[in-house]
C-alpha cells in the first residue's frame, strides 16, 4: 500500500485498503510462475459452479516425462516450459468459454460449465504437438488429458479430481497425447487405487494386524495350535484379506506387509503359549520371491519360536506354475524345520499332483466337505479318499469348518487328528488366544 505524505482522507484510506486486499486476494489465487490460476482458484470456483444446473467438466492436463526435462536440461528450462505451456492454456481459455488453472508441478487444469471442454483439449494438443525453442534447445512436448464431468462422476472436488486423474492415467497408458473420458467402466480401477493409497497408509497407522483362530486336537479337546490371518481396519471398515493380500500382490507392496506383520507377530508370541504350533498364509508372489525366507529366518531368529512350530499355509493358486523354483524355495524353507501345509484341498482339480510334486507336510479339508458330511455321500466319500491318501503319503489333516458337535465326532472317527471351526471359537486378536 502506497504512503502518501501528510494526511489521508478517510475515503482514500478505504482505496488504499481495498486495493491491498485485492492484491492480497490476486496473490492467493493466482500461481506466481504462470500467472494461471492456482489450486485455491480452482476449488473456489469448482464450489461456485456445481450447485448451479447443468455439468461442469475438469480436464486434468499433463506434461510427459516431465521429469526429464528437469533432469537433463535443468529447473529453469523447465519452468521455462510450464510457463510456455501456461501461455498455450491462458490463450485457448479465453477463446474457449473455460478458464484455466495450475494445479501443482506439471499439472494443470482446465475448468468448463455448460460447454464442451473436447475442443479445448484438442486445440491444446496441436499447439503442445509442435517443439518449443527454448534456451537453444528444441523441445518436443506430449501431454495428457483425462476428462471427468460432475455431477455425474462425482459431486465434490476431491471425487472429481480423482476421476480425472484415474482417466489420465489411462491415456499415459495407452499413448501420450491422448485425451481419456472418464468411465464407470473404470470404477473398479479407481476404487483399487483408492484402496492402494490406503494400503500404504495402513503401516504408518498401524491399521494390519493379525488375528487367530485355535486349531483342536479333536481326540483331547485340546488347543494345538492358531491360525494366524491377516486383518485391515480402514476407516471404520474390515477390508478382506482376499482383496487387500491380492491388491498388495499386484503392486509389490505385500514383502513390505510381510515384515510388518512378521514384527507384529513377534510382539504377540507369548499369547500364544509354549506349544501351540502356529500357521501363517501366504501368498502367491511370497512364495516366488527369496525374501519370504530371509523374513522367515529373520523372525526364528529374533524371537527364537521354534521353527518345529511354525507352518506356511498355501492354496493350489500360491503354488501355481509348478515348477523346479517353486520346489526349491520350498525345500530351502522346510531345511529351516518348518512345515508347509495346503489349504482348501478337495476343491481344485490339481491337489493331488501337488502332492506328489511339491513337499507337503499337511492338508486342510475344504469346509464345504464338512458342512455336507451327514447330508451328502459324495462329500462322505471325498473325506474318506483324503483320509485314506494322507495315511499312505504320512501326511496330516486338518478339517476346517466344523461348526457343531456331530461333525466334530465323525472327523475323529475316520481318522482326523485336528480340526478348527466356529464349534471351537470365531478369530479373535492375540489377547484372547489361550497364552492368556
């Protein structure tokens, strides 16, 4: 504000603060390297638009491998091209009806109601498609757009912003300089990175842990062992192992979960009692990689659990392609002195030759089996087979889902040594398991 000498009329010291309040309004909106519009612009104007009728579109721009514009030809060539980019944005806006924004870094926005913002993206396509001549370099830019349109995809900026991204990334995938709409089609992927953004989250907030389930010997009545399964508390809401294990499969995050449940488990062990014998999942892409048995010789070593205690359970999918690795990472394992066990069996089609192929110490009945067992002769039969074939190959057994008393008898009476089931207890954490 300027400062005039002598003294100022009460009408111009309300100029003087109006006009530096405007400029204070001017510097909170507006992005210093491009004079674009800023983040803050733009939520205000999303907020103004969309409880008005009609639809409001937000197409999310991006520079291509921005990164090596900065990397290779330094920082200040590189806001040389966000400011060349912004001019392209800051002249089609005008022309077009829409307005536009920098978001942050090498993202920008562009902003449209009741208009189509296609020949936006467009015109700005063929301006980006011819090289810039900066600092005596010849730049080749590509960009790419994802479009999404409230309030069909979302009603607040945050939902919105997100379906944009998710259809930009869809158009890095499939070439750059593409602009992609975003579908319900790609809800599914959206939702799984939403779920992956949590996932990351999950360890710094201590949201995993695992809970038990005791395994009886069906002769004594007695606990043998627990069950250990892994458990997501995510915004008030249980996610299920099936989907976060799998989604952390995926994207390679499931060695960093394994470490964090393997030290959650070692805090716990003392539940557990001295004898009980405990059995953990694990996965498909555990099972391929040599890190499982550097975690697994980690965690016998730290808390000294003996590995004569310790199971590794699989499905046929873990176990999938057979093949002379996957034996040996087995083997390798089992030299530690641990035991490896294959749930669910008698319901795929390929158990048996795992049996034969891979070193299995033990077999869990599928639980459809059990719950069938007085009504269904085949599945009678099914067990009998399973009961038969685990005494030729000195392999044990395990009947999962036993949920009653009659069932239980029956299963000690053709042979198996221990089973676990909803008759004996639900999961539960480490502080209800019998060590306490």
């Amino acid at each position: 504000m300027t400062t005039r000498p002598g003294k100022q009329t009460d009408e111009e010291i309300l100029q003087d603060e109006k006009a530096y309040e405007q400029e204070i309004q001017h510097l909170f909106f507006t992005d210093p390297l491009t004079g674009l519009n800023n983040r803050q612009a733009l939520c205000r104007d999303f907020a103004r638009h969309l409880p008005c009728p009609g639809f409001l579109e937000l197409a999310l721009i991006n520079i291509d491998r921005f990164k090596d514009i900065n990397d290779g030809l330094g920082h200040h060539t590189g806001d040389l091209v966000l400011m060349e980019i912004g001019r392209y944005l800051d002249e089609i806006a005008d022309s077009r009806q829409c307005r536009a924004y920098r978001l942050a870094g090498d993202e920008f926005v562009f902003l449209a109601a009741e208009c189509e913002i296609d020949a936006a993206c467009r015109e700005l396509l063929a301006a980006a498609s011819m090289p810039v001549s900066i600092k005596n370099h010849f730049i080749k830019l590509n960009l790419s757009i994802g479009v999404a349109r409230a309030p069909d995809h979302g009603d607040t900026f945050e939902a919105l912003i997100q379906c944009a991204n998710t259809a930009m990334q869809q158009a890095k995938q499939k070439d750059s300089g593409r602009i992609h709409y975003f579908k319900a089609e790609l809800l599914p992927y959206l939702e799984a990175q939403a779920l992956l953004t949590g996932l990351e989250e999950s360890l710094a907030q201590h949201e995993l842990s695992y809970v038990f389930q005791p395994i009886f010997d069906l002769k004594q009545g007695e606990i043998i062992g627990y069950e250990a399964l892994a458990r997501w508390q995510h915004e008030g809401h249980s996610i299920s192992p099936e989907v976060f294990i799998s989604l952390a499969d995926k994207t390679g995050q499931i060695h960093r979960i394994q470490d964090y449940l393997f030290d959650h488990l070692a805090k716990r062990l003392d539940a557990l009692g001295d004898t009980a014998y405990l059995t953990l999942n694990i996965s498909a892409s555990q099972l391929a990689s040599d890190q499982l048995f550097i975690a697994v010789k980690r965690f016998l070593s730290e808390t000294g659990f003996s590995p004569a205690r310790l199971e590794l359970e699989l499905t046929e999918h873990s176990l999938l392609p057979a093949n002379d690795e996957t034996v040996n990472r087995m083997k390798q394992l089992k030299a530690l002195g641990i035991k490896f066990v294959l749930d669910n069996f008698g319901a795929g089609f390929s158990g048996l030759s795992y049996l034969r192929d891979f070193p299995i110490d033990k077999v869990k009945i599928d639980g459809a089996f059990i719950t069938d067992i007085h009504q269904d002769q085949k599945s009678l039969g099914v067990i009998l087979s399973i009961m038969n074939l685990a005494r030729h190959l000195d392999i044990g057994v395990v009947a999962k889902g036993i949920e009653n008393l009659s069932q239980a008898d029956l299963m000690q009476k053709l042979g198996c040594q221990s089973g676990q089931g909803y008759l004996y207890s639900k999961w539960a954490g480490a502080s209800s398991c019998a060590g306490n």
